[in-house]
C-alpha cells in the first residue's frame, strides 16, 4: 500500500495583497500527478485545507475539484480533516457527495463517519469516534486511521469535556487513542494517525510555528502534544501545522510535518516543500520519504544600503516574491520607494531599517500621551517601520476603535 500525507494547502492566502490562488492550483496539480505516477492507494491531507473560516468560491473549487481528482473516481482513498484555520461545520458540509468518490471529511474531533462503499470497491468497513477502517481497491490488508483535527477550547470542552490544565488534554488524548488502538489495531492492518496538533518530543527542542501563522500553543487549550502519547500499535503519524518539513520523532513511530506546499511568508524564504510518500505493508511501516515539490515562486529577501544596488539585484532575480530592507540614515522617501516597487512586479514589502535613528533631529525617545490614539499610532508606526501609515491601515485602526466604544 502507497499512501500520499499532504498538510496546510491554505487555498485563498494571500501573502500581503498578493493572491497565491494560481501558484496554489500548480503546485496542486503538481501533488495530483505525483500521486498518480506513483500509484498510491490513499492520500492524508492534515488540515488547513482554507486559510479563513469563509473561503472564496475559488478556493472551495479548487479544493473540491483537486481531491476528487485525487480520489481517481473512488478508488483511491482520501481523507482530509479540519485544521486551526478550517470552520470544522464547512469541511464537513460536502460529506454526502465526497462520501460517494471515497473521500472522507473530518471536521470535528467527535465527528463518527458513515460507512461507505464505492462503485470502485473502496469501502469503509468500520468506524468510532476519531477512528475509521477502510479497505481499498487492489490492498489485500486494510488501512486504520486514528483522526483527530484540530479543536479550540470551545471544541475541546465539547468533546474531552472540561479541560484544567494541558497536561489533561495529553492525558485525555493518550488514553482516547490508546483505546481506540487497543480495539481496533492490530497487526493485521497498517495502523496511522492524523492530526492538526503542536506535536514535540518531550524534552527536545520545541518547533517554532510559521510567522503569520495562528500559534496553536497560544490560542485556547489546545497545547504541545508529545510524541511519547502516540499509541505504540501506530506505524506512522502524518501530521498538520507546522509548515516545515519536520521529523519530530522516529518512536514510537515516525512522527512527521509534510510541510506546506507553498512557501507562505519571509520566515519560509528558501525551504524546499514537500510531500510525504509512505509504503506501508501489514502490520509495518516498509519505508517513508519526502517528495521535493516544484511549483510555485521562490520568495526570497534581502538587504541593501543602496538604492541603486537593490535595483540592480531585483533585476536579476524576476519571478519571485521579494521582501526588501532598506538600510539608510533617513526615512525612505517616496520618490525611492516608488523606483523599488515600479522595478520588480513581485516586490511585496519593503522595510525601511533606520541607522542612528535616536541621533535624528529632535527627540525621537519623547512621547507627547497628550496625543490622541491615532496620532500616537502614527508617531510609533513612523518610529518602528521608518515610513507613513497608509490609509487603508487607518481606516481599520477607526473601525477597530469604533468597535472598541460600541462595546
């Protein structure tokens, strides 16, 4: 058995205004035919299939239109679950229609799926909470998987009931995989978990989350899981969040961020993507290894004391996604910024780093709380980013602050 582990699509990103929505349906099409050449039998997207609750209609197009190509008209299995940025009630909406071309939506930890059988022959022959046994086409043992998307506090308490401490949710969700895998997981089968957690190794280095991404370990209860809380029956945990390629442990089994298929901010600049390709037999995992994806632009940055330096450079370097910093002893003018951005069409920020800025004219360290909100916000933008605020920055300042005395 051949089995495809994919993660953190985030279709309808953008990466500042900049729409990702074209390099997303290449590097798709991409991950479609690696699965079709080397004929795989299952495919695990691990969450994060939208990046916001209410995707366009673009977006939801090409996420349904890529994993029905990828479901090869029901027989080749595919299973895709709800992540940090994914509304769990929409991932689940299709379920009716996606059930009948072997896919299966997750979007809920307590989610039960139904059972099905395609006319290619793929069949779901067993399920629980959290857990699902499908049997497919041509795979003389059967593929279990133990799923748990991703779940806020609200979530959580619906499904684990009240949560005290972290160390409850761990305890929780060994002993829920645990029982599960003492029911169902034999060696009879091969034996896989999919999550969208913050996954370590408990004692080692702690994997920094991706900038611009919603922190898992911040946001209501849904804490570090170790690898240690794996279950010992599982052969392989495909894993979603983190967007890079990442070996978190190899016990008690591999434990493993596919990565995102796209680079989706300057913290990513320069990583190679990847998807994972799994050869499973019964009861054991044969081998795994990760697949370099194509497609898609290089984001790249850099910084330059001269303005002239930097043009040349951004000629040099077309077709990509640049982030530029401009050191210099004033503040960026207009005229400068404008050569930058009329230079390079895939120029998407430009920072401005100011040398000696306390030593300027006037007193850069003296803050007037005279000043109104928005004047304050003005003066520390200028300070921090060396440049004007712009409108549009402005006008979600307002609307924030007409919020504020509303409530």
């Amino acid at each position: 058995m051949k089995i495809l582990h994919t993660a953190d699509w985030h279709l309808g990103k953008r990466l500042d205004n900049y729409l990702r929505l074209n390099e997303q349906k290449e590097v798709l099409t991409e991950i479609c035919e690696i699965a079709e050449r080397e004929a795989v039998d299952a495919v695990i997207v691990a969450g994060d299939l939208f990046d916001n609750f209410n995707p366009s209609s673009e977006a939801m197009e090409l996420l349904y239109s890529t994993l029905h190509r990828l479901s090869n008209n029901g027989s080749r299995a595919v299973v895709a679950i709800a992540g940090n940025h994914d509304s769990p009630e929409r991932i689940e909406v299709p379920d009716a229609l996606a059930r009948a071309c072997g896919i299966v939506f997750v979007g809920f930890p307590n989610f039960i799926v139904k059972p099905i059988k395609t006319r290619a022959g793929l069949e779901i022959t067993s399920v629980d909470v959290g857990f699902i046994e499908i049997k497919i086409p041509g795979c003389d043992f059967p593929l279990r998987v133990l799923v748990t998307p991703y779940a806020n506090e609200q979530r959580l308490k619906t499904f684990l009931g009240i949560i005290e401490t972290d160390n409850a949710l761990r305890v929780h969700l060994q002993n829920h995989w645990q029982g599960l895998a003492d029911l169902y997981l034999d060696n009879k089968g091969f034996n896989l978990l999919a999550s969208h957690l913050f996954f370590m190794k408990k004692g080692g280095e702690m994997p920094e989350e991706p900038e611009d991404e919603r922190p898992i370990l911040h946001i209501g209860g849904a804490s570090v899981i170790y690898s240690e809380n794996i279950p010992s029956q599982i052969h392989y945990a495909a894993l979603g969040h983190l967007h890079r390629y990442q070996v978190i442990d190899t016990v008690p089994c591999p434990v493993i961020y596919s990565s995102s298929p796209l680079a989706y901010s300057f913290s990513e600049a320069n990583q190679t993507k990847y998807v994972m390709l799994i050869e499973a037999a019964q009861g054991r995992l044969v081998d795994y290894k990760p697949i370099a994806l194509t497609k898609g632009k290089t984001l790249l940055k850099k910084k330059f004391e001269n303005i002239d330096e930097a043009l040349i450079w951004l000629a040099e370097n077309p077709d990509t996604l640049i982030q530029l910093t401009i050191v210099s002893d004033k503040y960026l003018e207009a005229s400068e910024k404008k050569r930058l951005l009329d230079a390079h069409d895939g120029l998407i920020q430009i920072i401005p780093e100011i040398k000696n800025l306390n030593g300027m004219d006037g007193d850069g360290n003296t803050i007037d709380l005279s000043m109104g909100v928005e004047k304050l916000f003005e003066e520390y933008f200028k300070n921090r980013k060396g440049q004007e605020v712009s409108d549009e920055l402005m006008l979600l300042l307002k609307e924030v602050l007409a919020e504020g005395n509303e409530q």
